[in-house]
C-alpha cells in the first residue's frame, strides 16, 4: 500500500505538505494496512501531544542488509582473532550462520553457554556451543530457574551489531571443547572476540567496505523521505541522535536521502537538529557541551553533548518528545525512564516473523485443533473417571439392597469404563506426540536454532517483553508511520485479567 504511495503524484506535488483528505481518510483505516507494515501499541501514544521527534540512525533510520553487514563483521572480528596469539587457522574455516543469533540472547561467558530466556527469565532454550541442552541439562547448569542477569557472568545481545559475534563465541566453545583451542577459557574467548569486534567498528575495517559501497548494505527506502516530510509538515520538530560520526552519516543518510525530494536537497535538510558521536547511553548523564560542526547561527549541527543540553534547545521536554530507535536499553529504556520520552522501537525482525505466521497458518491451525483434541480427551478421561467413582460410591452404598446381577452389572461397566480410559490414555499419548512433532517443525520454521524471537514456550521471550515493557509503539521501520496520520492517536486496547475477559469482549 505504502510503495502505491510513492506512485502517488498528487501526494509528491503538495507543496503546501496538507495531505489530502481522501488519502488521509484512507491511510486512517488502520485495518487496511498490511500487518507486516502495522505499527503495534504497547502503550497509548497520541502524536498530536508530540513535538519533536527523534531519530537513532543505526538500524533505525537506517536499516542494514542483514547477511551483508553481518558477515563482514563477522570476518572483520575473525581476522582480528586470528592475529591474537592462540587462535589456531581452523578458525578461519567457521562459516557465519545468520541464523546463529537472534535478539534478547544471554551469552553465559563462563559456562560457554548461549541462552533464550521468556519474559520471566526462565531459560526455554539453551546451547552449549553448538550442542542443543536437554531440559534436564538446563536445570543441572541453571538450578535457580530464573536467571539472575549478572553483568560479570553475563552478556545481553540488546543490539543487531552484537550478532555476528555471538555465533563466532558459539563456534569457538565447540573449538575449545575439542581441544583445537589449548589454554583459553571460554570467557577468555568471549573476552577476545568483544574486543576484536569492537576493535573491526573502532578502526573501520567494517566501515570503509560501507562507505565504499553502501548500496550493497542498506535497505534504500523509498518511503522514508515522504514519512520525515509529513512529520516536518505537521509541525513536528525533527532530531538526529546517533553515535555514529559525521563522515559515516554522510554517507549512510546520504545514500538514504540525499536528493530524494525536492524539498530537501541534503539528508541535514529534514532535521532542525543533528547530533553526532552522542556517546549514548552516557550521553544521558554527563555535563559534556556540545561541539557545534556548522557555522550557522544558531547552529543545527553537533558532536557530542548530553541529553538535557538537546532538551533545552528543541524546547520541548519529556512526554512531547518521540524517540525512535532499536537498542533496547541506549535508545529505548534509558529516555523513558529518565527523561520521561515517548519511544518506538524500530525491530527490524518484525517482517520475517510476521511473514512466517502467515505463511505456517495451515500448520498453526493444525496445532490448534490437536490442542483442542487433547483437551477434549482430557475432558473424556475426567468424566470416565468419575463414572467409575460413582460406580464405585454406589456399590458401597447400596451394597445391601443390589441384587447379585445388579452387582456383576455394576463391576462389568465399571471394568469397561477403565479399559476405555486406557484407550483414551493411548490416544492423549499420541496427540501430545503429534503436538510435540508440529511444535517442534513450527519453531524450526522461524529460526533452526531459536523459534520465534518472540515466543519461548508457552510464554512471549525475554525480547519480547522488553519491547512491551520499555516501547511505547514497535513496529519493522520508521516508513510505516507514512501510512498514518502525523498527529494519530494510537490507543491500547485496555487490559484485562484473565477473569475479565469474556466482559472485555463486550
Ligand atoms: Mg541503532
């Protein structure tokens, strides 16, 4: 719907930036929109209260081809290992698997275990390497249940960048475990590829491949320069708010939108405001000025700087701010906690995980019917049950009265009833197994390793609660707002208790 947008001359003509009526009556039915472009509500936002709004860059603004830019950081940080003593050539030889990592992870450092936690921090799955842990394994290494996050021990992938080299701590667990890698600890393996891989963005390695080609690493998004234009048309103020320096953004929003619109001949043309090197999260808390890059009065270019020093020149603070962003804690926790911003998570997954419901219905249906079937035979098991403790209830009773017919004829239905719950026994065996088969093909479908970022067990994942806990809206990129109104009212269904449900309904 939102590429038809594009085509749309009427929409690129406004000069005024008024939006049609019609299309703007259009783009209101929410229902109308694809799910995979939808923009999903933890919290009620209305952007009409929102002034200015904010953008991180990095998987936000910007979103990176996934297997492109993972892989070379991949071999950036494996050839960076491979110059540190102890790391044999078989390193070398490790494929990068996409799917080795997903988002909301725990790397255990000192066990060399790489875990999936559900929103209560229960492990659902785990990994030793590349050797999958049987449930009694997991409770053998992690007793408590709940995992305690204990930033010594510890180390949450809250951010796309860290994926390549969790799969590269992963292959290197199997490699120590097989001898191929003498006199490294696991967590001393962890150590060394943190550091390679901060040293491959540090000394550009990583970032000159991008430069020189950016094509090849970014997502070109023909929707994302209409989307900053409403906002700008609708009075928003607009921010940049990144760690990344000048000369990288230049290219990357450069390459994303220089020259897109008429409007804006450079990428700097569609924020009033741009703030480079931020040093986020520290750039939250410290007293550090901002160094102005331009020399316009004032100046709407800066390197560096802290939180309140940006609130003071938008003019405008706290709940009238929107900030857009896909680290869990730099982007997303910290300015809702401290400085009370309305946020939206960018989770650039969403897509493929959306995709992957849709397109596994006919195994979901099937799933849900055997659920349904296993609760019937439970229902059918009870009531059994319950026949033969009648039975039962009324032989004692009676006893006297029942005639010696009355009794064979009671024990013989009684004997019949228990060999039908064998019966059913036998079939609720069989259903569970069939249930635990489509589960299993089910979760491959979404990742071989993980399942669904989402989901872990019965429970949503550790992943997921962070988006529901911290983010006020989420959805897969900042383009999808174009296809609601600038100043929508996005309201939270309420919620309810369990016991409240069938009302809620109503
Ligand atoms: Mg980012």
């Amino acid at each position: 719907m939102t590429d038809a947008l594009v085509r749309d001359s009427h929409f690129l003509d406004d000069e005024s930036g008024l939006f049609s009526e019609d299309l703007e009556g259009l783009l209101r039915s929410d229902q109308r929109i694809d799910r995979v472009h939808k923009v999903y509500i933890s919290r009620s936002l209305k952007l009409s209260g929102v002034r200015a709004i904010g953008f991180d860059m990095d998987h936000t603004l910007a979103l990176y081809k996934k297997r492109p830019i993972e892989e070379l950081a991949f071999t950036a940080t494996v050839r960076k290992l491979l110059a540190r003593p102890g790391y044999p050539e078989s390193v070398a030889a490790i494929e990068y698997d996409p799917a080795g990592c997903v988002r909301g992870l725990i790397v255990d450092k000192d066990k060399g275990n790489v875990l999936k936690l559900d929103k209560y921090n229960y492990v659902a799955v785990a990994y030793h390497g590349t050797r999958l842990l049987s449930h009694s394994d997991i409770l053998k290494d992690y007793s408590e249940d709940v995992l305690r996050f204990d930033p010594n021990k510890h180390y949450s992938v809250d951010t796309l960048f860290s994926i390549p080299e969790v799969w590269l701590f992963i292959k290197l667990v199997d490699l120590i475990d097989g001898k191929k890698i003498p006199n490294k600890s696991y967590a001393q393996a962890f150590i060394d590829v943190r550091a390679c891989i901060d040293e491959a963005h540090r000394d550009g390695s990583i970032k000159q491949k991008v430069v020189a080609s950016p094509e090849q690493y970014f997502d070109e998004d023909p929707n994302l320069a209409l989307t900053l234009h409403k906002f700008r048309m609708a009075g928003k103020r607009l921010f940049l708010l990144t760690n990344s320096a000048l000369d990288y953004a230049d290219v990357v929003l450069g390459f994303l939108l220089n020259g897109k619109l008429p409007k804006y001949p450079t990428w700097r043309d569609y924020f009033d405001l741009s703030i480079l090197e931020a040093g986020k999260p520290s750039f939250y808390k410290r007293p550090d000025p901002a160094i102005p890059l331009d020399s316009a009065e004032p100046a709407v270019l800066f390197k560096g700087g802290n939180a309140q020093d940006l609130v003071a020149r938008l003019g405008v603070s706290g709940d009238r701010i929107l900030y857009f962003g896909d680290h869990t804690y730099d982007d997303i926790l910290r300015t809702k906690r401290q400085f009370n911003w309305r946020t939206a998570m960018i989770v650039p997954g969403l897509a493929a995980e959306i995709k992957t419901n849709q397109k596994e219905g006919r195994l979901r249906t099937e799933l849900f019917k055997l659920f349904q079937e296993r609760d019937a035979t439970y229902l059918k098991i009870t009531k059994s049950y319950n026949n033969i403790a009648k039975a039962r209830a009324d032989k004692i009773h009676n006893f006297a009265r029942k005639t010696q017919s009355d009794l064979a004829r009671l024990d013989r239905r009684t004997r019949e009833t228990f060999l039908e719950v064998i019966k059913l026994e036998k079939h609720l065996s069989d259903v569970m197994i069939k249930i635990n088969v489509r589960n299993r093909d089910l979760f491959r479908r979404y990742n071989k390793y993980w399942g669904s970022e989402f989901s872990a067990g019965n429970e949503i994942s550790r992943f997921a609660g962070q988006i529901s806990d911290f983010a006020c809206v989420y959805t897969g990129k900042v383009s999808n707002l174009l296809a609601y109104s600038p100043n929508k009212y996005f309201q939270k269904k309420r919620s309810v208790m369990p016991h409240e449900a069938e009302y809620a309904a109503h």
